[in-house]
C-alpha cells in the first residue's frame, strides 16, 4: 500500500466515511511498520489481517461504539482460540485491545471521529504466571553434564544459570559483548526467528524492546574463567555457536531439551534457567532492586511479584531473628 502523509490522510477520512479495516492499513502503513521493530510489526499484522479485519473491518469507524467493541472482546474471551473454539488466552485479547486502542486513539486525534470509544474496554484481568525453576540438585546435575560434555555450546546454559539471560539474548551475544577486563557483559541485543524483508524464515537480531533491557551484568569469576577458555577454541563471533555459525532459537532449546530427558530430569521450558537464577539470587540475599536492574525488568514490582515465593523463607527466617532478639526481653 503507499504510503500517505499525514495531512493527506486526514483528506482522506473527511472526505468519506471509512471502514475500520481500510484505516488499520492506513495507521500500519504509515504509523507503525516506519518506526516500529520488525517483531512488533510481525505481531500488530497478524492481529489485524487475521482478527480485527475478519469481525470488525467492515465497520466504519464511528460504528466502534463501547457496546459493538465491548461484545467483540467478550467473543474473544469466551470463543477466541482459533485452533480449539475455547476461550483466548487474558495476554492475547490485551494484545489485541492494545491495537484497536493505538490505532482508535490516532484516528481520534486527526479528528476522524468524534470520540474515543476504546478506553471504555475492559480488559481481562491476566495472572502472574506460575515461576518454575530447578531444585539446587537438578541445577547441579546440569551444570556437572554441560561443563563435562563435548559440546561447546552448552556453556550457554551454565551462563543462563549465573546471569539470568533470556535464550535470544544468550544466542545473540558476541565476544565483543564481553569485557574480561572489567567481568562485565553487556545486553544490547536480541535473537529471535521471524520473517525477513522477502517473507522468508529468519534468524533476526535486534536491539532489546525496552531501556531497561540494556545491562551491564558483572560475570561471576568462575563463569568469566569458562569463557576464557571457550574463546580460546571459538571460531564464531558468537560466544554461543556451532563452528563459525549462530545457532537458531528453536535449535538450541530442542538441544536443552535433550539435555534434560538424558539427565532424567522433569522438562522444563529454557525460561526455568532464568527463573532458577533469579530464585538463587534472592536465596542468597540479593535484594530485589538489583535483581531487577540484572534480570532488566522495568520496575522492582514485577520482580517482587513474579518470585515473592522465593521470598518466603528469608521472611521467615527475619521473622524468627526479629523474635529471638526481641521477644525474649520481654519475659
């Protein structure tokens, strides 16, 4: 679709009265795939091509009433999964309230219609999903098989384990990223697979979604002395790599995944190393504000609220230390 200015598109909406499937090609051609991260346009198309243009497109925009949004939402919430006929998943129909809202709110402010419709949707309350980590024996045993193996790449997993790093984050990182001087590594980027320029299946790499997802996270020492020494055998500029190559997402978590089946141990999803991490650290002491700053969540809130289970037994064991220091004065 070409692509319009901005004063040539208001022209456009007040000379007829355009359905909502016409204007969300509009706001994505022009508002969204220019500025956005291909990840995001990938995700914000799919909404559109195979959700909103298939129930509200032939809408025009001021038929998008709180009543005729509200209802399309209540569909996706009780009917909306594609492949069983059940209900949607609450992250996935607030996906989908987050494009009808940005893309409502813009038409409004052009002055397209009249009022904005979409802050009056509720959304459906998500929970905070369940934290899975491994117990300090399964941790142990795929440290000892991973640091004793051939393969190379599964120091990767170790370095999960001591620093909390997302799978494409990990696979991302190149020797440059590492300073042994300092025993720091830096995050300022991101692999994932989607589609290239062509459509075709890629590899793709770019820099993380938010600020806080740049870090500088200190190695530890024993973790610094592992990578020195696959440095020194590496040919790739990727610390984590097969030969010369990157390795691909789904490749690496399939080779987790074997990983754990020849250890015995219960499957977890890769996400479990950073979750093990995080639960290790705070076992340990570490207060949640670090933690955050090195786990690069936005706010301390998500970090307290994600591992507050992991947070129990050192309540408990200040609880008891504010008792056995205090209580017995009082007798």
């Amino acid at each position: 679709m070409k692509s319009e200015t901005t004063e040539q598109i208001q022209t456009i909406l007040q000379e007829r009265r355009m359905k909502y499937g016409i204007w969300l090609d509009e706001w994505f051609c022009n508002y969204i795939r220019p500025s956005s991260k291909r990840r995001t346009c990938e995700r914000y198309s799919e909404i559109i091509e195979k959700r909103l243009k298939v129930k509200l497109g032939e809408y025009e925009l001021d038929e998008l009433t709180p009543l005729v949004l509200q209802r399309y939402i209540t569909e996706l919430i009780e009917s909306g999964n594609m492949k069983t006929g059940k209900s949607l998943a609450a992250n996935s129909v607030n996906g989908i309230i987050t494009v009808i809202q940005n893309s409502l709110k813009l038409a409004y402010a052009l002055g397209t219609i009249k009022e904005y419709a979409a802050d009056k949707i509720r959304r459906p309350k998500t929970k905070e999903k369940e934290v899975t980590c491994f117990t300090l024996s399964e941790q142990k045993k795929i440290e000892r098989a991973a640091l004793a193996g051939k393969k190379t790449k599964w120091l990767g997993i170790v370095v999960c384990l001591y620093t909390g790093l997302r799978i494409g984050e990990l696979l991302a990182l190149e020797w440059k990223d590492v300073d042994f001087q300092k025993g720091v590594l830096t995050v300022s980027k991101s692999r994932h697979e989607g589609k290239d320029e062509n459509g075709r299946y890629a590899q793709i790499v770019e820099s993380p979604k938010t600020v806080s997802s740049r870090r500088c996270i200190p190695l530890p020492k024993q973790i610094l002395c592992e990578l020195r020494m696959l440095k020194r055998k590496s040919r790739s500029v990727y610390v984590i790599s097969n030969g010369e190559s990157s390795i691909p997402v789904r490749s690496y978590q399939r080779s987790f995944e074997r990983l754990l089946k020849k250890l015995d141990i219960p499957h977890k999803g890769f996400h479990a190393l950073r979750h093990t991490f995080a639960t290790r650290a705070l076992e340990c002491g570490m207060d949640v504000k670090m933690l955050s700053e090195l786990l690069g969540h936005k706010d301390p809130a998500v970090t307290l609220r994600r591992y507050v289970h992991s947070l129990m037994e050192q309540k408990k064991e200040m609880m008891n230390k504010v008792g056995n220091t205090y209580f017995k004065e009082a007798k």
